[in-house]
C-alpha cells in the first residue's frame, strides 16, 4: 500500500486529491491524506448568500475555451449546473480622464478586429488608431528572448494601447503591471501568432473567421456559485484523508520516502503533492532541495481585496450596462476593476438590484491590505461615487483580503519553470501543483493538480493491478 500526501486544500490539490481517490475507487493500492492549513477546503473558492443575493469571494467563473474545469463539473455530476456568461450584455469600460469609455466592438484582449468600431472609438488617439493599421504590415518573425507584455504591444501598437487597455486588463486578471509580466508566460498565443503572422490583427480576424457564428460564452459558472465544484470534490474524498486546521511544517526526503512534520507529529509517504503557493512549497522543502526551493520562492506574488456590495433598483437603474470597466493606473483612484455582477451571471442578484464586485490592491497597491475594513468600505464608495455617481449607502458589503494569493509571470518565469520541471522529473514521488506554473485560472489550477497526481502515481508505478503494497 502506498501512501500519498497532498499539502494544501485548494482547488488544485482537491482536484489531485479526486484523481487519487478516483484510482483507489478502480482498485489501486493507495491511501492519501489531504492537509490544509486553515478550517475548510476549497481555498480563496467560496460563496455566501445574502438573502437572494449570490456572492463570490474569490473567482465567479472560469474561461469556457479551457475545458478542464467544465469537464470536471460534468465528471461530478454537475454539467447541469453549468452556466454561460450573458455575453450579449458583454461591455466593458475603461476609465479615461474619470470618463468611462466602452472597449470597441471587435477588440479582442488589445488586438482591434472591426477597425471601423475601433476607428469611431474616443478610447484611442490617432495616433494609435494610424499605428493600428500599419500593424497589419507587420513581418513574421519571432522575438528575441523573452520581453514583458508592455514591450510587446508597444512593437504593435503603441503605449497608448498599453497604459489603456493592456495594463488595466492584465491587473484586473493578475493583479500585476504589463511592464513586469512576460508576454511568452501570459500571452503565449500572440507570441505564436506574431512568429507565424506577423501581424495580431490579421491573425486574430482569421481566427475569428474559422470560427464563424458557433462562439460559446465567454465565461462559465455554476447556478449556485463556484463553491458547487469545491463541495462536490470534498464530498468524494473520504473523512478518514481530509485534514483541515493541519499546516505542515517541513517536508523532508529520507531512505527513498518522505517524511511530512506536522503540528510536532512526523509522518512517512511514499509520495508528496505540493498544492501551495511556490514560496510555500519552497519553505517547506528548504535545504532539502535548496535548489528548487530557491527557485520556487523566488516567484512573486500579488495581493488583492474584493469588496462585494448590494444596491436597490435605484443604483441598478442608474448604472451604465454591461459587465463592468477597469481603471488604468494613471486615473486617481484606488479601484483597479469592478464586475456588475447581476449583469454577467443569472440568478446573482434579483431582477431590481445591483450586485457590484469591486478590486483592489495587486502590484501597484499592496499596502490597502493594510488598511481596515471600515478605510476599506470608505475607499470603495468614494471611488464608486467618483466613477460612477453612486451616493446611496449599500444594502450590506463583504470584503475578502487575499494575501499573496496570485502568482507573477514576470520576465524569465518560463525558464524558472523549465528548471523546476526538470528537477522535478528527477525527483520521484514529488509533484507540484497551483497557480505559479502552468496558468493561473481555476481550469489551469485543476489541471497541474491532475497531472500532479498523475506523476506520483507513475513514479510510483501504482496501477489498479498493482496488489503489491
């Protein structure tokens, strides 16, 4: 019988934790423990209600292009439960000079595929719109080494398509800058497209073109919020593996096993997924693996707050349609983005109120976790009413601070990965998992915590037939 340690209770190491319990279901010989250092699973997935209000503390969905996550929901039993953003409410704004200007029809992340809508838009200079076109000229080639994000759209279109929409966007998503992040760790596709293509624009329109009419929802979700995943995924591990309230100390390799400290208590596995945070996982290997836990705590991370308020019909009245905007660091303001969240999903707010999802902190403010909840609400509703007029006092608001929860792909992260991959492959029975590898959505998170649990199985050489021990 082999034992297996999962350290960390996310969604990435209950989704490690379904795949092993799913192999000891068909016959395996393995048992596994799934530690989580604080009172519940499911990590910053969680949802609350407020009378007939659906709130979302971390993520309210996921990409629908990246199957994983959906795939998963249908695998436990909840493909009925999924569903799409109302996508034909999809409008974006961006806060320029304190005026909110909608994102132009056919702009895909920053690359313009209707350049009439782009051309009648106020949200560029002519300059940037001249810049658009001649980007269509562009040569195929593909770049030198890795540069950041900011560089790479400049090469296209210019710093006014950063500052305006690459920057906001990418903190709304990351938490981070377009100046820090690496364009081949985050947007991989376009360094592709521009090595194949040349220009963004034209290989954008074609894509768009193959794809014709059949586009899917921009967004997936759950009816009754993301914590239906998270539930049902605890629901098919068994009591006797899940710990809650046990943070691990230290894990060490000794005689070709693994040694989990725990709350004083030491334990032996055969194998170790490491599900955490990268400077987690890093500290808890220390000098055991100095090599690898100095690259693993070398990847940064970014803090966020999301503070969620409820508003009457007549604050729903008064708000510009649409998902939500984002606010480039040049404006005034704390805020970086805002969701209206009875626009993006059904059934998150009644017909006649306002559910509002407000951002803050990441890279360009991480001192605001600092900052009490009630210098929290104040900073919210005074940027709300600057934005976007609102004066009325909410119904009732959730905060949710979230301490260097997201990972940085800051220039150099692909080689740091390739590094940590190869010493992991010479590693047997050590996997990692979570967000600082692979992609940071929900879907990328159940995938490495998937293909974690795939590694240890194989270096364990465990199969259904394997009555061994």
């Amino acid at each position: 019988m082999k034992r297996i340690a999962i350290i960390g209770g996310g969604i990435s190491g209950l989704s490690a934790a379904f795949r092993l319990e799913h192999r000891r279901r068909q016959g395996a010989q393995l048992e596994f423990a799934l530690f989580e250092s604080g009172p519940r699973f499911g990590g910053v997935i969680r949802t609350e209600r407020v009378d007939d209000f659906l709130i979302e503390a971390g993520p309210d969905s996921f990409l629908t292009e990246k199957a994983w996550a959906a795939d998963l929901c249908r695998e436990l039993g909840l493909g009925d439960q999924l569903i799409g953003s109302n996508d034909a409410e999809r409008k974006t704004y961006i806060l320029v000079h304190g005026r909110l200007i909608p994102l132009p029809d056919g702009l895909m992340f920053m690359v313009p595929t209707n350049l009439w809508a782009t051309f009648s838009s106020p949200l560029f200079s002519w300059t940037t719109k001249l810049q658009m076109v001649r980007e269509w000229l562009h040569k195929p080639g593909a770049s030198a080494g890795d540069v950041s994000v900011a560089e790479f759209v400049t090469r296209h279109y210019g710093r006014e398509m950063v500052d305006r929409v690459a920057d906001p966007l990418l903190a709304g998503v990351y938490g981070g800058s377009a100046d820090e992040l690496s364009v081949r760790s985050v947007l991989p596709r376009f360094v592709e497209m521009e090595a194949k293509h040349g220009s963004l624009g034209k290989a954008m329109t074609e894509s768009k073109t193959r794809q014709g009419g059949s586009a899917k929802p921009l967004f997936t979700s759950l009816k009754n919020g993301m914590q239906q995943m998270t539930d049902a995924l605890v629901s098919r591990i068994p009591e006797s593996a899940r710990r809650v309230n046990t943070p691990v100390e230290a894990v060490k390799p000794e005689s070709g096993k693994w040694l989990v400290i725990s709350d004083g208590r030491t334990e032996q596995f055969d194998a170790v997924i490491l599900a955490t945070p990268a400077y987690v996982a890093g500290m808890l290997l220390g000098s055991a693996h100095s090599e690898l836990a100095e690259d693993l705590t070398s990847i940064p991370y970014s803090s966020s707050v999301t503070v969620t308020l409820g508003y009457d019909e007549s604050v729903r009245a008064a708000l510009p349609p649409g998902f939500g905007l984002l606010v480039p660091r040049t404006e005034n303001v704390h805020l970086i983005a805002a969701t209206f969240a009875h626009n993006k999903f059904p059934n998150r707010a009644p017909h006649d109120k306002a559910l509002i999802r407000c951002f803050l902190g990441g890279t360009r403010d991480e001192s605001i976790l600092n900052a009490s909840e009630g210098e929290i609400e104040d900073i919210v509703r005074r940027d709300l009413g600057t934005i976007l007029g609102i004066r009325s006092d909410p119904a009732f608001y959730r905060i949710y601070k979230r301490k260097q929860a997201m990972a940085q792909y800051t220039l150099g992260h692909g080689a740091r990965v390739e590094r940590i991959r190869a010493q992991l492959a010479d590693m047997r029975g050590l996997a990692l998992a979570g967000n600082a590898y692979g992609g940071i959505g929900v879907p990328d998170c159940i995938r490495s915590g998937s293909e974690a649990a795939t590694k240890v199985v194989t270096d364990l050489r465990i199969s259904s037939l394997d009555q061994r021990g």
